[in-house]
C-alpha cells in the first residue's frame, strides 16, 4: 500500500494537468496487467522446473530487478522538493505568464 500511495503521489507530482489522467490509467493498466501474465508464468515454471527453483528464481529477479534505477537520478531523491515540478504544477508561475 505504502509503494501504491508513494508511486500515485510521484505520478500526480510530475503529470502535467492536462494528461493527469491518462498517465494514471496507463500506469494502473501495465501495472494491474502485468500480474495475471506474472501469476500464469509463475505456474508454468512452477510446474516444469518444480517449485523450489521457481522461487529461487523469482528471488533472484526481485534482486536484481533494481539494477534499473542504478544509472537514474532516482535514488539521490530524498523529497518531493527534489523532483523539477512540471510547467503546469499548481502553484509553479510559468516564465510566459509573469506580468511585470
């Protein structure tokens, strides 16, 4: 719950308004989808190589699964102050709209 509420919060953040809602469909679509496919592989590897190396194999995939976000500026991101907030971002003044 916590990584679903973290996640839809770094969403909302960097969305811009106008496609906030798409970007959640699409996000809710892969990561919802992905789990039936997940649960049948899961099952077929199960079932040919046995139970215990499945498992061993999955946990070998969580591991490295991380290996993505070594090269991305993400882990250097301790707050949401950190993230360059989109042009249309409540309460960010947009350099063309500035009267002076």
């Amino acid at each position: 719950m916590l990584a679903s509420l973290a996640s839809a919060s770094g969403l909302a953040l960097t969305s811009p308004d106008a496609v906030r809602s798409r970007v959640s469909g699409a996000y809710s679509t892969i990561n919802y989808g992905v789990r039936p496919l997940g649960a049948v592989v899961g099952g077929l590897l199960g079932t040919h190589l046995g139970l215990r190396p499945t498992l061993v194999l999955a946990g070998l995939g969580g591991v490295f699964s991380v290996l993505w976000l070594v090269p991305s500026p993400i882990p250097a991101v301790r707050s949401l102050a950190d993230v360059d907030a989109p042009d249309d971002a409540p309460g960010h003044a947009r350099a063309d709209s500035l009267s002076v």
